[in-house]
DNA sequence: TATGAATGAGATTTCATTCAT
DNA sequence: AATGAATGAAATCTCATTCAT
C-alpha cells in the first residue's frame, strides 16, 4: 500500500515507481486514478484520517462515559489502531513533517490537525463538567495534551514496538497522574495517597 | 545557513543551490569544503549537536544541582537556545525524520540520540540519589521524559512561537507534577453513571 | 465536433480524450470507426475538403457566370461558409501547418491544395476567355490570387469575426482593383523630394 | 539553431532533445540557460522580433522615402531577409499559428504584431501626408495591407523558393496597382495607363 | 459495439556531481 | 580556491493505443 512508502520514505522519497510496484501497475495507471502524486498522497491521508477519526468517534460520541474513562479509552484505541496497523500513526506522524514542507499539502494537513483537535476540546469538556478540570487551566491542559499526544506519537513511531508502545503510554499515563515525578503542592492541591 | 534550509525542506528537499546561495558562494565550491551534500548535512547535524550538548553538560555537570533544580535548568536551557536561535530544534526535529528515511544519515543521528539519553539518565540517577524517585520506576521514568521531550519539541516546532513554547513548557510541567490531571489511586475509581 | 478542436489545439495538440469527449463516445470507442488519430484527422480533412469544394464547383460549373462575376460568386461563397461554420476555414488553416509539420498527412494536404489551384484555373481560363486577362499574365494572377485567397484566409482566422472578415475581404477587392493604392506607370516616377 | 526546429516542427512537436541535439549540449544543459522550453521558445521569437524590426525600422525611420519607395524598400528588405535566413519569415509563420493554441506564447506574438501594425500605420501616415491616399480609406488601407503580408508570407514559406518568392512579391505589388485585373471605375476614378 | 483499465514509450524537468578553466 | 557550464540519471507526467470484458 502507497501509505506504507509515504510513511517510509516521505512525500519526496517515494517515487511514482515505488507506488505502482507496490499496487502491481505502471506509473501510467497511476494517472487513470489519480490525476497526480499529489493527489494519491491526499488520498492516502484522507482515508488515514477517516479511518482514525472514525474510531475516535466512537469514543467521545459515547455519552456515558466519565472523562478518566475517555481518556482511557482514547489512548486504549490509539494503541490498538497502532497494533492492527502500524502505517496509520507512522504516515501521520511523517505527514505533520511533509506537509509543512510542501504548501500544497498543509491545508490537508491542517483540516486534520483542527479535527485532532475537536476531540480533545470535547474531553476537556466532559472533564470540566464532571469536576475534575478547573474552568480556568483549560489552555493549559489542552497544551499538555497536545505534548503528550505528540510525544507518544513521535516514540511509538520511533520504538516502532506495539508493545514498547503501550509500556510508554502506561508510564506517560503515570506521570501525567503525578505518581512518577515528585510533586510539590502548588497552592491549594490536596495530597494524593 | 544551512541549517535553516534543511530544517525548512528537508534533506532530499533542501538542494545544493539553495545551500550555496545562502552560503554566498557557488555549487561547485560546495565541493572543495565537504565531498558530497550527505557531507554537508552531516556537517550540520554535528555542529548542531556539539551546540545543544555544550549547553546541557553545562547543566547536568554541575553536581551541586539538585534532582529539581536539574530539571528545571535543562528545561529553562532548551527555551533559551530555542529563542536565540530558533533553527537548532527545528532542524533536530527535521533530522530526526530524515534520518529515518535515509540509512546513511541514521548512524550519526542514533548518535546524538544516544547521547541525548545519558543526559535522561544522569538526571534519574540524581533523582535517585536525592530519594525522590523510586529506583524500581526508572525505566518508566525514562520512557515519560523521552515522550514529554519529543512531545515538547514536535510542539513548538509547530507553535513556531518561543512565548507559546515557555507557556507550553510550563503546563507540561505542571501536568508532570500532577497538579493539572484529575489523579486518583489507581483502581479505586467510583462508579459512573 | 473533432474539427473544431484539430482546428483550436492542431494535431498533435488534440488528444483523443478530447476527440472522445467532444463525440460523446470513450477513447476505446474512437478505434472501433478508425485505425487511429490520424485517420481520424484525414476523416475530418477530408470531410472539410468535401464540404468546401463541393460550394466551389456550384460556382465554377455554372457556365453562364462571366468572370468578373465567378470570382464575386467564389469569395461570395467563402464568406458565407465562414459565416454558417466558423471551423471551416479555421480547420483549413490549421491544417496547412500540421501537413507540413507531419510527412503522413502531406499527400491529402497536397490534394486538397491542387484541387483547389484547378478552380483559380478555371476562374483564370474565363477570364483570357473574356478578353479581361492577359493570356502572358496567367503565371503572375495566379501567383496573386493565391496570395490573395491564402491573405484573406489568415486574416479572416485571427479576427474570428465574420462582419470583420466580409470588410476586409470588400477591401481586398478594391485593392485588386487598383482602387486603393495610388497607381503609376512603372519607371516614370516623379522626383519625391 | 533551435528557430529551425521550432519553425518545422512548432512549439509543441519540437522536442528538448531535437533543440539540444542541434546545440551539441544534452536535455539537462537547456535548462542551465533557459528555465523551460517555453523560455527557449520566446527567446527565439524574441531575437527574431528584433532581427525583423530592425530592418524594418531602418526603412520607415528614412524621413526621406516617400510613400511609393517605403513600401517598395520594405518588400525589398522582407525579399533579402527571406534570401538570407529563410527561418526568419519560417518561424514567424509558425509562430502565430502556435502562439494561438498555447495561451502563454500569446502575449508576446501579439505585442510583435502590434509593432508590426506600427509599420504599417506610419506607411499609411506617409501616404496620406503626400496625398496619395485618401484619409477615409485608412482602414480600408490597413486591412488590405494585412491580407497582402499575410498572404505574401504563407504563400513563401510554402513556396520555400527566394526566387518564386520575389516573382510573387512583384505580382502581388502589379495587381495591388490595378494592372493585373479588370478594373471598373469605382466612381471618381481617373484612368491609369 | 463499447468500455475503461492498463501499458509503454517518450516528453519535460530537476539536480547532485564533475571538471576545464 | 572558485566558477559555472555541462552531464546523466532519475522523476513526474502524458497519451496513443491495446485488450479483456
């Protein structure tokens, strides 16, 4: 599959010939589906994103769950889509950098990144309903979150480990609960265990 | 520089021209400093990491520094150098792609990569040392650095901003400290709904 | 209509997507009526060398005609074919290029080319016949009307006006009739200045 | 030289081999001069422009001449230039029908033409301040004078012959002055020889 | 008859690299 | 040391043509 080369070898890496081997075509048939290399990597991202988004949705449409739930869930999901299919993180990941160097990929890129960004919106919410999330740190989280995300992204890619991958996010889970690094009250927090 | 020019195409993407015209001299005369433009690249990537190293071993060398106070230097020493001079994360984050997707640059990016992670184990070993981190939990620990620095690096290359990136930074640690995630004993979770 | 596009983008210029498109057919369909481009091309030449020659002979072939009033009739006819199917003369025009850019569509270029001279002959014969035309000056009216017909071809082409073109053919007209350009006997100039 | 090339095979059927096969140099090289085919293309129209401009140039900038002598001198001097270069009048023929099928060769072949139509504007001019043209027939004038030059151009570059060329020019100027055709007197017309 | 997927040859263009000067 | 003209390999893309269905 064509994501499996852009994720490898970049936007500029992976040659037309590389495509076509793969898919067991010429370079020419390329050009009866897709009118340019362009358009088989926006293709190839747009059904990474929706088979992404989709089972992201699947998690924050659930009403029922507690925000700690949806958030369990979310990187439960994100491991298990990293294990099924190994491409889909590592052609993400390797498309936040392809994009920002070719013009004509960002605004693709970036549709994605505001959706990413929706669901994290949605947790904030459901944690700042339900109590746990002070009104007033939402940025705040919403940065961390970002960095955690990009972070696990980036070493799983890296570890290129399924397993290796869950340990990291269990130790990331950790020390986003503060069970990890030492912690001085800052203000007016209660001591946990 | 050059720099510049590989962190913002790339390495296939950033051509000998370009680095000449920023060098002020011809693509010819790239030939009499370096023997090939992987030369150049690895030039770039080695004088970066010499850069960054410096800093760091200026922060972790000094014993009198405690597990916190370390932390807080090596942190306060990465926004530094990212304001001073914004290519040198940029192009450590670019490289850390191209290295992947060309076999003969993975070497000397593996590299500085390992050297990276003596400096994440000089500071376990000092927080182990100071008693504020279980010794059992070290691997853990490592793994959480590393995704929190990935994470903090791949952020602000995007943000593109060193005042978002201080403000990203200083929730990240917030969250470390477990001061912005609702945290609760593991298990003893109460019903919801 | 393929005409109209050999006409606008020339023979190598028209793809048989376009031929296709324009047919309402697919490219295969084209190779069920013809052996290939060419031979579509040479259809629509030939077609067009139809078309066009047939109007001349109703004028030629009428006996009764005097000269003066052939060649009225003759360019009478062409303005109205311009007028009723732009691509005619357009097609014509182009294709005097593409023949002579292309050796295998030379001979039917060639044909249509003396077919055309046989009616200027004709035209020519009537008027010795008359008396109107000097029989030593055959050489040199035919040389003229060539210039002339190939002039008001051209032209008539790049205006893509029909009310444009009738002017300029009026024009020309007065032209050949020494009504427009100062007339002298040859040698016996007056001294200018 | 590539004004050959272009001038047989046009725009389109001319190929970077073709062009730098004639040049001795390889495909690659073309582009260390030009940064298209496209820039190769007007650069020969442009040098042709100036080659044909120039000439023409010295004819009407001849305060001297008179009416008769300016256009006598400028057949002259289209005649030498066809028996010099033949490419020259070649490539421009060409060159209109191509610059009509490709849209970005079309600004340049009509900024030529407009220049062209100043030629002929300022031998309009001439005649009209020597009183051999009537002031109301300029129009009539300038579209006769285009239908001719066009005519006289087409017809030598199939022709290909200097020498028939010439016979045509002088056959073309004979019928222009009414000695060719029957005349009828358009009105106040005096009789010529 | 007709489709449309696919081929394969060839076109334009890019670029790291070389080398005479 | 330095230039910049030139190469040659490879990349993207086009398109007339074929052929299984």
């Amino acid at each position: 599959m064509a994501r499996r080369e852009f994720a490898r070898s970049g936007y500029v890496g992976t040659t037309n010939r590389r495509i076509a081997e793969q898919a067991g075509i010429t370079t020419g048939a390329i050009y009866h589906y897709f009118t340019s290399k362009r358009d088989v990597y926006l293709a190839v991202f747009e059904e990474t994103d929706r088979i992404i988004l989709t089972r992201y949705q699947e998690v924050t449409s659930d009403a029922l769950l507690s925000f700690e739930e949806m958030v369990a869930q979310l990187l439960e999901v994100s491991s298990q889509m990293n294990s099924e299919d190994e491409t889909l993180a590592a052609f993400l990941a390797s498309a936040s950098v392809d994009a920002h160097r070719d013009p004509e990929l960002l605004p693709t890129y970036l549709e994605h990144d505001h959706k990413m960004m929706g669901f994290f919106s949605q947790l904030i919410d459901a944690g700042v309903e339900e109590g746990v999330i002070h009104d007033e740190s939402r940025a705040d989280i919403l940065d961390a979150i970002r960095v955690l995300t990009l972070g696990l992204t980036w070493y799983s890619v890296r570890l290129g480990d399924p397993v290796a991958h869950r340990r990291a996010t269990a130790a990331t889970i950790q020390a986003m609960r503060g069970n990890l690094f030492p912690s001085r009250p800052a203000g007016r927090r209660r001591a946990t265990r």
